[in-house]
C-alpha cells in the first residue's frame, strides 16, 4: 500500500490516539512476565508508520528499531525521531516479509497495523517471521481490531473532521472477505500559500479473524500464548471489546 500524502497528515488525524497506553502497556507486560532485556530491552516495531510510538518507546528507554513497507512514513518517522534527540534506525520491510533485523526482547505490531494484511497467509507469514526475530522467551505483543469493530464500529459508518487546516470525509463499506471493510477517506489540506484546499483521495482495506483463529495460528508458529485481553487492561476480552491484544512467547 502507498500513504502518498496520507503520511504526511497521518500524524494530525492520530493526535488522539492513546499512545502513551502502548507504552504502559508493554511496561507492564515485560514486567509481569519478567522478560530479561536489561535496563534497555531491545524493541522491534513492526508497521512503525510515522515513528509516534518508536519515539515514545527509545524516550522511555528502549533500544528501538523501527520497519515500515511505507517510504514516506520512514522519512517522517526518521525527522521525528532526529528532533527527539534519539537514535532509532529504520528500515523499509514488508512485515509478511520480515527478515534480517537481528534478535529482540520483545517485538510489537501495535495500532492494529496486522489487520491491513489482505490475506490468512501473510498474517502467517508475518506470525513465522516474529518468531525468527525473538530472542529465546522473547514476547511477541499485536494488537487487532475485533470482528465488533470492525462489523459494527466501522461498516457503514461515516466520520468526519472539519478543522481549518486539514478536513476529511471518511466512509466505510463491508469488504468482500468475512470481517473486513474498506474505508475511502477524502482529505482536504490548507494550502496556506495559495490560499486553497488540495484534495487527495485514499482507499484502505483492513481485514481480522476471530480471537480463537490468531490463537491457532500462533501456536502453529511456534509460540506459546500467555494471554489474550482487551482496550489495553489485562482482563479478557468482551463481546463488545474493540481492541484485541494478543500476548505470545517463543518456545525455546
């Protein structure tokens, strides 16, 4: 998939995002299961997008390196983490295709980045590859958007933001596999020295399973799954949940 523009105003239209929740999060999850990476774990983020949480994460005290498949991303990801005053190398990688970054403590695929995977076999794809990427008792920890919300948070739904200098227009429509959507996002950007609006136009498809089918499928890669919880608490997810995480060790 190409950002296009879309990277560069990523950030303006994510500004609510609860980033500082990833972070406490996964805190929390090295320290619950007692993950031995130093005083600075080594991270990987996974579909690192613009570099919010990288950032975030090498602040905090992480030893970060970031992938995206976006060129455009990487480039805002890389000025962002250069005016933060920290060292975080990125590299430009398909995740289904993950290879050759090295060994990790723990390694995320965080802002259900793993649901813009279009089929069963890239998601096992990617699956393996983490698991290649782990130190031995290294922690894998994604997140996905649940089969609510997408099929009753997004489908049919239209959000939009009408700000002076940037405004979109975002529907969403069921996608043609079971539990996925399609949303088409108009944008509206202030060109200040024209003094008129640019329009650009992007499709975005996304696509998840239910909880029961990432369980299996992380199992047949060779992890052991500690827990399964929801919207960032460490309790189990609900019917109604619309962030699901799933936590997974590397069997030695």
């Amino acid at each position: 998939m190409s950002y296009q523009q879309f990277a560069y105003l990523y950030d303006e239209l994510m500004k609510d995002a609860p980033y500082d929740e990833w972070v406490r999060f996964v805190r929390d999850i090295l320290q619950k299961y007692q993950v031995e990476g130093g005083p600075r774990p080594r991270l990987l983020d996974v579909a690192c997008g613009t570099g919010e949480l990288s950032v975030r994460f090498a602040t905090d005290g992480f030893q970060v390196t970031g992938v995206d498949l976006s060129e455009d991303m990487l480039a805002v990801a890389q000025a962002k983490a250069e005016d933060a005053g920290v060292r975080i190398p990125f590299f430009q990688q398909n995740m289904a295709e993950l290879e050759g970054q090295g060994n990790f403590d723990v390694i995320g695929i965080f802002c259900d980045s793993l649901n813009y995977l279009e089929t069963e076999e890239e998601v096992i794809a990617t699956f393996s590859n983490v698991l290649e990427q782990l130190n031995d008792d290294g922690l894998f920890i994604v997140d996905v958007h649940s089969p609510y919300k997408i099929n009753d948070g997004f489908i049919n739904q239209t959000f939009a933001l009408n700000e002076e200098k940037v405004s979109y227009i975002w529907n969403s429509f069921p996608g043609e596999e079971p539990n996925s959507v399609e949303h088409e996002l108009s944008f509206f950007v202030l060109d200040e020295r024209l003094g008129k609006y640019d329009r650009f136009d992007e499709l975005h498809y996304q696509r998840t399973y239910p909880v029961q089918q990432y369980e299996t499928w992380l199992l047949e890669a060779g992890f052991e799954v500690l827990e399964v919880c929801a919207d960032f608490e460490q309790t189990p997810p609900e019917h109604d949940s619309e962030r699901i995480f799933f936590v997974a060790r590397k069997n030695k």
